[in-house]
C-alpha cells in the first residue's frame, strides 16, 4: 500500500516554506511535529488519503451522499456531526470494513498514498493492516494474554520468533503508554485491565502491525475523564507518526485534539453529507457555512484552568446554553497539565450543580 519512492536525478527538490507564526488562540497543546522528508514531486504522502464522490448504500437505503474528503498525513482529523449522519459509515469505508456487511456497496474513489483502496485487486485484510481501527468499546481477545492481544496480528502474518514478538510487545505498549503499567502481568488476560486500559490495549494492537493510519470510533465514549485524557494525550503523541481519523460526538474533545475537522450532517432523506471541513480553529471560530454555525457550538468556558471533572460538570450545566464561541473563550478548552490529574479524580458529589 505504500508508494516507493525513487531517487530522481532531476534538480534537488525545493525545501518548503517557512512555517507562519503560531496562532495566538490555541485550541489544544502543541506537540512539535515530526522532521519528514520531502517526497518525490508528484508523489504521495505516507498516510494521505484522497475521498471523491462517496456514496454508501445499504441496500436501496443511501448513507453516504457524494462526499468528497482530503485527510492529510500526520495529522489528527475529527469527524463531527449528529447521531445518524454517516460518520462511522465513512470510518469503516476508509478500511473497507463496509464489506462486512451484506447489503452494503460503495460508489466513488478512495485513494491511500495515491492507491485506490477499492480497486478487486487490493486485499482488504491487507489493506486493514495499513489501515487500523480501535473501536468505540475496548475489545481484547478474552482468551488471550495482555502480550498475545498484542501480536495477535503478527502471528496472522506468519511471523512466531518469540524474540521478535517480545520486542514488538514491548515496543506497541510503550507507543499506547501502557507498558509501564502491565509490564509485570504480561501473561495475564486482556480482560483483568481497566475499560481505559484495555482501549489502550486495543490501540497497542493496532499499532503493532505498523500502519499508517489509525480510525477511531469515539474510543472515549465509554471511559472516565481521567482515562480520556490519557487517550487524548495519546493522540496527540501518536500524530507525529500516524495519520489518524477519529469519529466524535464531543465537541470539546474535537477540539482539544484535532489539526483539521470536518462536519457532517443529513438531509431530509436521512443521507448523510459533508457540510464544510477545514483546519479545526477556524471551524470552531470562523465557520463559513451557515448551517454550521447553528448545529455546532461550544459553551463558554471560564478562563481559569479546567480539570476533567469540571469539564463534565461545566458541560452539563451549560446544555441548554448554545451560541457561538468567540475567540478569547477558546483557550480555555486547553487540556489540564499532568499536575491537574490527581486533583480532577477528587470530585465529590457535594461539588455538583
């Protein structure tokens, strides 16, 4: 699935452009991005996905309505939008896990590093180990090990050298930062973790068979504040490697750790279709559909530093408050520094409104 690239003796590629100065409105932390190498004129980046024209099926009902998408490598996309307008679809087309279902068929273009994922000759379960998915739900093997979830996929590919299964197990869980809390249950099962725990186990082995990109379908949905935090700092480490899409239904959480957004919603015949995408700041702040402005919003938070539980209570408080975010409140949607963990797992009950 990915391009060679060959030295060519034409005249030596031109270094890009200077980087613009910073935003002075940050929506998440920085993380400094990877030095890459600049590819070959006219070819593609390792993890760019090109979408044209996509239209999903289910039988006669359509999902997906002509979406034409660019997801760019070494970034975090979020996929955002209400319940029911294709965003898992589109997720599970960008792998082909589609296909799994029966009556599902798919129209259009999806290119990987300039390769179109659809084409008879591509093997889907190859293609799933370019493309990894961490599901909504942790979902290790139950019958297996912490260390045997995690080279599952290697030992699918004929690969048994037990050093080398070692050192792959050691080297997926320290990326899903995991390592130094199982390193001494290693032969325990997958299923004595914690829920945050086990999704970043289901992450270790994704990231295990090497892929380029990583889909996400709301994997902190079902966790605690403390656990999605992790998994948000995790994200934001795993960019510099991984092209990474991820599904969510949480504003807040899109845009703490997203570089681009893109905003779906439906029609009256319920087919789901992109409304605008673009860098994730300036849908947040500056969106230029209409339609955008109105269904997507975030509360306004206080300046002061925010911890997780606040965040959960400020949410709730703030449902039925919806308009537009200006700019000066957007820093506050910073997530908290490590020193502010602890103090966010204190949350009484007395501290409710």
């Amino acid at each position: 699935m990915v391009t060679t690239m060959t030295e060519s003796p034409a005249s030596p590629v031109e270094q890009p452009a200077p980087l613009s100065a910073v935003d002075p409105v940050a929506i998440r932390p920085t993380v400094p991005a990877p030095a890459r190498t600049v590819p070959e004129e006219g070819a593609a980046a390792a993890g760019a996905i090109e979408v044209r024209g996509l239209n999903v099926f289910y039988g006669a009902f359509q999902a997906i309505h002509d979406i034409s998408l660019t997801i760019r490598p070494n970034a975090v996309t979020a996929i955002i939008g209400p319940s029911g307008c294709g965003k898992s679809t589109f997720l599970r087309t960008l792998n082909r896990m589609h296909e799994l279902t029966p009556t599902a068929r798919v129209e259009g273009s999806i290119r990987l590093d300039g390769t179109d994922i659809m084409a008879p000759e591509v093997d889907p379960v190859q293609l799933r180990r370019v493309v990894g998915m961490v599901f909504q739900r942790p979902n290790p093997f139950p019958t297996m090990s912490i260390h045997d979830n995690v080279v599952a996929g290697l030992r699918l590919t004929g690969r048994h050298s037990p050093a080398e299964l070692d050192e792959v197990a050691e080297r997926s869980l320290r990326r899903a930062a995991l390592w130094d809390e199982v390193k001494d249950k290693l032969k325990a099962n997958g299923t004595s973790l914690s829920g945050g725990q086990q999704q970043r186990l289901c992450i270790a082995r994704a990231l295990a068979v090497d892929p380029e990109v990583i889909l996400m379908d709301e994997p902190a949905s079902a966790l605690d504040p403390v656990a999605t935090l992790r998994i948000e700092q995790l994200m934001a480490e795993l960019r510099q490697s991984y092209t990474i899409v991820i599904v969510t239904h949480n504003m807040q959480q899109a845009a703490r750790v997203s570089d681009e957004t893109a905003f779906f919603t439906m029609g009256e015949d319920r087919a789901g279709y992109l409304v605008e995408t673009g860098r994730t700041i300036d849908i947040f702040t500056n969106p230029k559909n209409q339609l955008r402005r109105v269904r997507v919003s975030t509360p306004r938070w206080p300046r002061s530093r925010t911890t997780s539980c606040e965040w959960a209570r400020l949410s709730r408080t703030q449902s039925g408050r919806r308009s537009r975010p200006s700019s000066s409140t957007i820093p506050a949607l910073r997530r908290p520094s490590s020193s502010t963990i602890a103090g966010s797992t204190r949350c009484s009950a007395t501290s409710r409104p």
